[in-house]
C-alpha cells in the first residue's frame, strides 16, 4: 500500500488509540505514537512496547507533570476554576498542554498530519483540534471518529474490542466492564459503560486515587498551605513533619494524603460543549485541597472590589477552558487580569483532612487586609458606628423611591 503520509498520534495505549494506532496503519500512513506523561498511572516501557507491536515507526515520550503543574493547574487554580460550578477541569487542562507538544513532535518529526483518538460527541475533540490549529494552522488533522469509512467499521466500543482481539491487541477495558477512563496528575475520570445511567450508582472499587470517605482512617492529617501571588509554594505536613516546596512534589504528596484521606470525590452531569449531557465520576484529591485553601487565603488578603470582579471572570475562565480555547486571545487577556489579582495573596492556610473533609481552622498573611480592631464588637478602633446612620440613608434612596412608584401603580 502507498504510503500516505507521517501522523503523530497521541497516544494513550488505551482501547481507542490502540485501535486507531492500527486502523491509520492499515489505510497506509506512518504512525509516529507521541505519549504525552502528564502524571498517568502507566507503565511507559509497556507503552512503548504496545505501540511498536502494533506497528508505529516511532515511540516518542514526553515527561509534561512539572509544567502541566506549574503552567496550566497553576493558573487555574489563581482563578479559582470549576466549570459548571464543580467540575476542576483535570482532562481540559491537560488537552493543550499535550497538544502544544504534539505540535513540536510534528515539527520535528516533519510530520504534515496529527491525529487523536477522541470521538464526535465529546469535548476532547474540540480542545485537541482548536490547539492544533491556534498552534500551526497549516497542521492537517486526521479525527478517525468523525471519517465515514472508521465509523462504518467501529460503531461503539463492543465493536473496537471485537477489533483488538482480532489483532491480538492487548487493552483494559472489556465488554463487562467498559469504562472510559482519563488519568493524569490532576484527576481521574471515569465515564460510559453503566455510568451511561445517571441513577447508577458506582462502585467504590472504581475509585483508584481515593479511598471512598466512609473508609478513610479515623484519624486527622493536619496540614499547612503557603501561597505567594496566589501559587502554592510550601506545604508542611505537620503530622509527619514533612516540608514540600517543589510544585510538582508538593502536588504529588497533596494527591497522596488527599486520597488516602477520602477528598476529592464527584459525580456530576455537566453540558457538553457540542450541546450532549454527560455523567462523569472524578477523582480530584490535591485539586479540591488547594482550592479551597486558596479561596480561604483570598478571604484575607484579597481587596472586596478585586475579589467581585474576578469572581466574575472565574466562570468564563473555567468555560474558555472546558470549551478548548487555551490559546486564545481571551485567555491571554483573563489570564493578565486574573495575575494581577493575585499580587500579594500570600500567606498560610492551617488545614485538617478527615473523612472526605477539608477543614479549615485559620489562616494568617503578611498582606492581611483584616484589621481586627476595625471589625471587633468590643474594641472601637477607630470606627464611628453613628457613621452608619448615613450610610444606611444613602443606600436606601433607590429603594424608598421603587417602593413609592410600586405603591402608586398598586392603586
């Protein structure tokens, strides 16, 4: 068969891209597989050795956890980030970081094609394609799951799994148990197979970062959290007298103590950008942690004018980022606003874990805009509560004057 070309597939060593890996083989194309680590649990050597069993001319992989940290949850974390009021966007935060190398190994490699193994339904599709294109825009994107001729051959994932035995391709999921799973440093995420019912109920054997909070320990873990401009840069486990200051190691043990301690727990369903509704179980231990941590240090030392308008941005952040639109000017101009809402939000958060709980028990700050005396119902300070007659008159003007103009129209 005429070669058609070089592709760089993402490539996971899951079912979908195993079987893709194989599938844009047999239509003739070089396959370079490009793994993208962003803190996955796998076995990168069996990677290697699936992909190149398969077929792939090349393996190549690329070691993101340090950056995903420190360039991508990072920020999301200094805009306080949850789409849909809960999600903590594990799997879109991770989608341009694996892009924007994918884009380099293209480069490299003088690849004219890309490819990825996310389907016409989903999110993922819309992040990986918008990234790649933002990135290069002459790039040429081969998406099996949106060609007439894959999906006359796959029409679900029974039939990808039928192909993977043909093939002797060895994969996880089975038709007993076919969940679709994302894992990297920030979260895991389970999805289809009997998730597909919103009133299913999952197994808490599904749950690999986590225990489930009814069998955590009895026991507190007692943490503290220093932030400087709004990043975590110190985490003391003082149960164990432990001292983490590397992002990603502090990441790392905030994961491991999170899990061990049952935090990080969600099941939701949440809108699609292509407009399907979604039922995802996710596993967010270290996430769920900082973020509370950081909204507590704000309560200190962030302006209230500051904190209302950035609250405002939080929400179109958290949906530029589900939606795919990473490398946009949008997200340039949110992220400038958002840095410098996080200038001198510095101090330590003092935290106990217990049972799927993050307590939070006081936090201090070298930027503290609390003045104790000020806000004291036994310390005067230097307030003139009759100041308050005035205060209250004022602001009761528009209110007098909509309750008369109702009374009339009322008559």
């Amino acid at each position: 068969m005429k070669n058609r070309g070089k592709v760089i597939l993402a490539y996971s060593g899951g079912l979908d891209t195993s079987v893709i890996l194989k599938w844009l083989i047999d239509e003739g194309y070089e396959v370079v597989a490009y793994v993208a680590d962003v803190g996955q649990d796998d076995d990168f050597d069996d990677v290697e050795r699936k992909a190149m069993k398969i077929g792939a001319s090349k393996v190549i992989v690329k070691d993101l956890k340090k950056e995903f940290v420190t360039d991508y949850i990072f920020p999301a974390l200094k805009a306080n980030a949850l789409y849909e009021n809960r999600y903590l966007l594990g799997t879109a935060l991770a989608r341009p970081l694996i892009a924007k190398y994918q884009i380099e190994t293209a480069a490299g490699e003088k690849a004219e094609y890309v490819s990825h193994g996310a389907t016409g339904k989903g999110n993922d599709q819309v992040r990986f394609e918008l990234s790649y294109y933002a990135l290069n825009p002459k790039i040429r994107v081969l998406a099996p799951w949106k060609t007439k001729e894959f999906l006359e051959q796959f029409r679900g994932r029974t039939d990808m799994l039928n192909y993977a035995q043909k093939h002797d391709i060895p994969v996880k999921a089975s038709i007993a148990k076919p969940y679709s799973e994302d894992d990297n440093l920030m979260h895991i995420s389970h999805e289809a197979g009997v998730l597909e019912d919103p009133v299913y109920k999952p197994e808490l054997s599904m749950l690999t970062k986590m225990k489930a909070p009814q069998d955590a320990p009895d026991r507190e873990t007692n943490i503290e959290i220093s932030f400087k401009n709004g990043i975590p840069v110190k985490v003391i486990n003082t149960s164990k007298k432990d001292i983490y200051t590397d992002p990603l190691e502090l990441y790392i043990h905030l994961n491991e103590i999170g899990g061990a301690n049952g935090i990080g727990l969600l099941d939701m369903v949440e809108n699609r950008y292509v407009g399907i509704k979604s039922r995802g179980v996710y596993e967010t231990p270290a996430g769920t942690i900082l973020l509370k941590a950081h909204m507590d240090i704000e309560g200190i030392a962030m302006d209230r004018e500051v904190m209302r308008l950035r609250n405002m941005l939080s929400p179109v952040f958290s949906e530029i980022v589900y939606n795919g639109f990473w490398f946009s000017p949008e997200m340039d101009f949110l992220r400038a606003a958002i840095d410098k809402s996080q200038e001198l939000i510095d101090g330590t958060v003092y935290i106990t874990l217990y049972k799927g709980n993050v307590i939070i028990n006081g936090r201090e700050s070298a930027s503290s805009l609390y003045d104790k005396e000020l806000s004291s119902m036994d310390i005067e300070g230097g307030f003139d509560q009759k100041d308050s007659a005035g205060f209250i008159k004022i602001n009761a003007i528009r209110l007098m004057a909509h309750h008369a103009i109702t009374k009339r129209q009322n008559k």
